[in-house]
C-alpha cells in the first residue's frame, strides 16, 4: 500500500468540501490542517470525526482550556506528537501559560507512573472509593 496523501479543497470531492467548509467556518481558518486532509481520504470518517469533535470540543461545563489541556494530556500518555502539538498549540491560544504547561506535563508523569504502580501490584480499590 501506498503512503496516504492529503486531500487539498481543490481536489476534494463535494461531500468533503462540505466538512472542509464546515472546519473552516467553525474555527474561523483559512484552511483545514493536516489531520482533516489525511483522514479526508474516508469522507465517512472526516465527516463522523468533525462531527464527534465539534460536538465534544463545544462550549459546555468545562472552559475551554480545560478541554485543551485534557486533549494534550491524554496525547502525551498515548503518544501523538501530532496531537500534542495541534493541542498544545490550541491551549496556548486559550491561554496555556509556559507554567501551566509545566504542571500539565508532571501530572501527566506522575499519574502514568501511579497508574502502572497499581496495575502491576494490583490494588484493590478501598471501599471509600465506590
């Protein structure tokens, strides 16, 4: 198989110029980054994806700095360099300081390292918990 190529608005059939459109009014873009052109290439999963993120990223109880920092969290413990930066970069927009960053990244650690530690000793959850 072949290395995957994005799929540029130029190119893009009208089922996804329509997501494209949506991605770029919504964020107020120029374009759609790399992400939304490599996954273009299965309009169902573009158009389910945007979906799914528009909805989970909307304004809700959480600000949404909250959901940026969520979002780079979980990229860093599953490893997306392209997520963690796309996310780091939103949170920065939402106001991520360089401290806060800091932060972010020692719970990160330190939950990871805490969570592995009661997975190979296998605790068992207090009751307090449940």
């Amino acid at each position: 198989m072949s290395q995957p190529k994005p799929i540029e608005y130029a190119d893009a059939p009208p089922e996804v110029k329509a997501v494209f459109d949506d991605i770029k009014a919504t964020r107020q873009v120029d374009d759609v980054n790399n992400f939304w052109k490599y996954i273009a290439q299965h309009p169902p999963t573009l158009a389910r994806t945007w979906d799914s993120l528009k909805e989970v990223m909307a304004p809700g109880a959480l600000d949404p700095l909250v959901k940026e920092l969520l979002y780079v969290a979980v990229s860093v413990t599953n490893n997306c360099g392209y997520c963690v930066a796309s996310h780091t970069a939103a949170a920065r927009r939402a106001g991520m300081t360089d401290e806060m960053f800091g932060e972010l990244l020692a719970i990160v650690g330190m939950a990871n390292e805490t969570n592995r530690l009661a997975v190979g000793y296998r605790v068992p959850i207090d009751p307090a918990f449940e």
